[in-house]
C-alpha cells in the first residue's frame, strides 16, 4: 500500500474517526498507533562497511505506522473486507 492509497481509504471516514492497527488474521488483537515515522529517520548502516567493501543500495522510501498499546480482541472478519 502507498501513501496515496491509504489517503484515499481514509478520505470516506469523518477525520475525527480513530484508527487503530489490527493484526494477526487467526487470533487478531487491536492496537493504537503510536506514530508515523518514515525510513530516512533511520540511521544508516555507514560503520558497518569496510571503505573497500562494496555498500548495498539504500532501501527505497518507506513509511511505517507505529504500534501502540494492545487495545483489545479483533474481529476477523476484517481481512475479509480487504
């Protein structure tokens, strides 16, 4: 998913509707989201290189939603509606 499809799902909603994480199809649990944080906050992997060895690619940019607290049970109906 991009940050342009999740914008578009999230466009049908009042935006004071709250969001939540819900994970784990088979014994799902919901969860608040702590945060957004995208991959360029990460440090890179620089030290970990000797000057001769060959450095991969850097990852292309990524935005990761943050788990928060488990909430309560979920519902598993929910990858059905995906």
């Amino acid at each position: 998913m991009t940050v342009r499809d999740l914008i578009q799902h999230l466009e049908e909603y009042d935006e004071d509707t709250e969001v939540r994480l819900m994970s784990q199809e088979n014994w799902p649990f919901e969860y608040s989201i702590k945060g957004v944080v995208h991959n360029d906050l990460f440090p890179d992997d620089e030290d970990e290189y000797e000057e001769d060895e060959p450095r991969p690619e850097p990852p292309p940019p990524m935005v990761y939603l943050v788990e928060g607290s488990q909430l309560c049970y979920g519902n598993k109906v929910a990858w059905e509606c995906c």
